[in-house]
C-alpha cells in the first residue's frame, strides 16, 4: 500500500513505513494515496470476521506482507467478537468492547502491536501515546511484555476515570505512565511535539500509537464490514460513529470507499462540537476541549479530521451531503441511558452519544447502527448515580482495583518530557 502525507502529497511512505513513524515528518498524516475498490464486497460479507479480515487486509498489504503474516496478524490480534446486539426493530448496537481492556480501541492497538513486532529488525524503542482515557489501557495492553519496547503513555491527570487509570497506570515493566498537569489537547500537544523534534525521533526510536497511526485505522476498518454482515436485510445502513479523534469515522469511511455496504455516517460528538459546528457553517475552529461525561471524545482539536478533509478532497459541500451529524449533551446522554435501559440495554456514555444522536437522524425504513465503544463498567462511577443501582464489574477490571498506581507526574511543558524521555 503506498500512502502519502495529507500535507505534502509527494511525501510517500509504505505502510510498514508508515506504522513505524506515525507522524509523517512534515507534520502531516499518512493516508493511502489510492483506496482499492471491492467489487465482490456482497461476498466478502458471506465470510466470518477473521476470514475476511485477512482477505480484506491482504488486499491492502498483499504488497509488503505475506498472506501467512498477514493471516497470521488477525488471528493473534483479533481474538474476541463485535457482536451486533439488537435495541428494537431498525436499531441495534455494535458491540466493540470485548477485547481485553473492554474498548474498542483493542483492535487497533492490538494489530498495530504486532505489525511493529514483525518488523522486529527496526522495532522502535518508544512508543509514546497520548490517551484521553481508552488508547492508554488498549497501548498499555497490547505492548506490554513486547522485547526492546518502552511505552510512555501520556493522559491529563484527575481527568479520567480511576478504572481507565489503573489500565495503564498499573502494568510497570516497559509501560510508562505520565500524568500531565493539564487537560487532553496539552497531552497531544506534547506528543506531537515530540515527533517535530528529530533529536528525540531518531535517538529514542519515537513513534505513535494514537489514531495518528496508520496501522490502528486499517484495523478498525474490518468491524464495519462486520456490522453490515451481520445486520443483514436490505434496509439502508446507517452507522453513528461517537467521535473524539475522527479515527473510527475516518476508518469508516474508508470501509465505504472499498465497497462496504454502508448507506450513510451519522458524526455523534458530545459538547466537543468543533466538527458538526464546520459541517453547519463551513468554518473550520478547534478549541479547548470541555470536560463531559463521554470523556474520550473530549477533544478540541481533532487529530484525524485532516485525514477526512483529505478524503473529501477539502469540499465542505461533499462533506455535508454525505455526512449527517448532531451533537448531545451531558443532560441528553444521561436520558438516552436511562430509555436505553428500560429497553433492556445498558449503554456507556460514548455508545449513548451516538445513539441519542443517530435516533434524532434516522429516517423511515433505515436500519441505524451505533458503535458501542466501551463497556459500561468502565464508566460505573457516573452511571450508577444516573441509573441509582450498582454495575457488576468484569473480571478484567475488578482485579485491577487492588493493584497499586505506578505513574509519575510531569508538567504541560515540552522540554520536561524530553529529559523524561531521555
Ligand atoms: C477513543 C474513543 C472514542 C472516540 O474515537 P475517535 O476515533 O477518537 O473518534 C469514542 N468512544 C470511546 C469509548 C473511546 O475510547
């Protein structure tokens, strides 16, 4: 697969490249230069997920992998299911958090992991991520134990929940964890930093696991393949994809390009509306980010909209008709919780961002999908309260709670994570 920066379009990389250095060196993001259409999609849905995973893979790496390594890649990295769980008639959720830090940021991390691993002969030795809560656990988990690789995780401190922070802050060995004085834009800011500074790149081997990754997005590219296999029917699929970052709806998109069988995009944001507000007025304005109760799509400044603004070719006008988009509230999240529970479905907030927001846009005769994207649990301590009974804990997190916390704290500033990291 060849790919270019979204910013110099001569700058050229090949996947392998690419998933190495995150960034691309003049700042932007690497994007494929040219997407492969499936014209035998219908078909590839007859297959189950990892048969057609390693197809569909093959097909974008077939150039600079073998088939076996890539067969290879999907069954070790994606060994748990994305059940499509019905709501009621026309509405169904994507369950996406059954991997083993129970988000859907598993399947990225894990399959990035060990692309970096087969490339074991330049595996670089930092991979610094900065996380507003769920890519630190998925990193953390999907890295660790992993030869000659250190991983420093960078997350605002007090703003995210003590369960995500046990996910990562706990691991010790070749996990690092830095709890920033400050708020989630200042941890991707000194990440990026990071990466403009050459000192650090080629002395410390830096790369990125944040969805400035290639590799992560081609990953999640395979579950909505999965939602439209296992939906079915021939009702008009409309998938609402609750959005920090941009990663997953540009992953999505992508999925469409090559022929998935997916009507329609439904951006769900909470009151980090920096993107439906441009898809409303055309104008494009990043801002700090507020803290809401779908705290991993607490961002102002999403990273991957460069990505979908390359897609579309910059044409706000494409963007707007093929995209629909809304936005909810902390106050309308909490509701669509509570009438999701009295339908027998418990939803995280992320999940409940989108659902709130694809039922405002779903029209007559659609079958409308949201992307669970974290298990409830993970989100107990603001949905007992709304919901006034206690959410049983998974294995996975429970165990967590006894184990002490390993991070150390470091200050918004460029120059100290650079004597931290060296
Ligand atoms: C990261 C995250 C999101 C946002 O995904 P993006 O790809 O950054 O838009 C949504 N929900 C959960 C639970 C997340 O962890």
């Amino acid at each position: 697969m060849k790919l270019a920066s979204t910013r110099t379009p001569a700058l050229r990389a090949t996947f392998l490249e690419a998933a190495r250095r995150g960034l691309a060196p003049d700042g932007g993001l690497f994007a494929p230069v040219e997407v492969p259409r499936f014209a035998d999609a219908a078909d590839l849905l007859k297959l189950d997920f990892q048969a057609r995973s390693a197809e569909i893979l093959h097909r974008f790496l077939g150039d600079e992998l073998s088939r076996s390594d890539v067969e290879g890649l999907v069954r070790s990295a994606f060994t748990f299911p994305a059940p499509l769980v019905p709501v009621r008639p026309g509405l169904s959720a994507l369950e996406l958090f059954h991997g083993p830090t129970l988000a859907f940021k598993d399947f990225g991390a894990r399959f990035l992991a060990r692309v970096l691993a087969l490339d074991a002969g330049t595996t670089p030795r930092t991979v610094l991520t900065a996380t507003s809560g769920d890519t630190g656990a998925a990193v953390a988990c999907a890295f660790l134990g992993l030869q000659g690789v250190r991983v420093v995780v960078l997350y605002p401190a007090g703003r995210v929940s003590p369960l995500q922070e046990r996910q990562f802050a706990t691991c010790g060995g070749n996990v690092l964890a830095l709890a920033v004085d400050g708020v989630f834009d200042d941890c991707q800011r000194l990440v990026k930093g990071a990466f403009e500074d050459p000192d650090l790149v080629s002395r410390q081997g830096l790369t990125s696991a944040n969805s400035i990754n290639i590799a992560r997005l081609l990953a999640q590219l395979l579950y909505y393949y999965e939602a439209a296999a296992q939906v079915g029917g021939d009702a008009p699929r409309v998938v609402a994809v609750p959005s920090g970052n941009f990663g997953n709806l540009y992953a999505g998109l992508l999925a469409q390009a090559t022929g998935a069988p997916i009507h329609r995009f439904v951006v769900a944001t909470n009151a980090n509306r920096v993107v439906p507000d441009y898809l409303d007025t055309g104008e494009y304005r990043p801002r700090p980010s507020v803290a809401t109760l779908s705290n991993a799509m607490d961002v102002g400044a999403p990273s991957n909209w460069e990505r979908i603004h390359a897609l579309f070719r910059g044409d706000h006008d494409a963007m707007a008709a093929a995209l629909r988009w809304g936005v909810r509230s902390d106050a309308e999240t909490r509701q669509t919780i509570l009438d999701l529970d009295r339908e027998g479905y418990l939803a995280d907030p992320h999940g409940a961002v989108a659902c709130g927001v694809l039922q405002a846009q779903l029209r007559e005769g659609e079958q409308g999908i949201f992307l669970a994207t974290a298990h409830p649990a993970k989100f107990c301590e603001s949905l007992e309260p709304t919901l006034g009974r206690e959410i049983p804990l998974p294995r996975a997190l429970s165990d967590l709670l006894a184990k002490p916390l390993l991070c150390e704290p470091l200050a918004a500033d460029q120059a100290a994570l650079k004597r931290r990291l060296l």
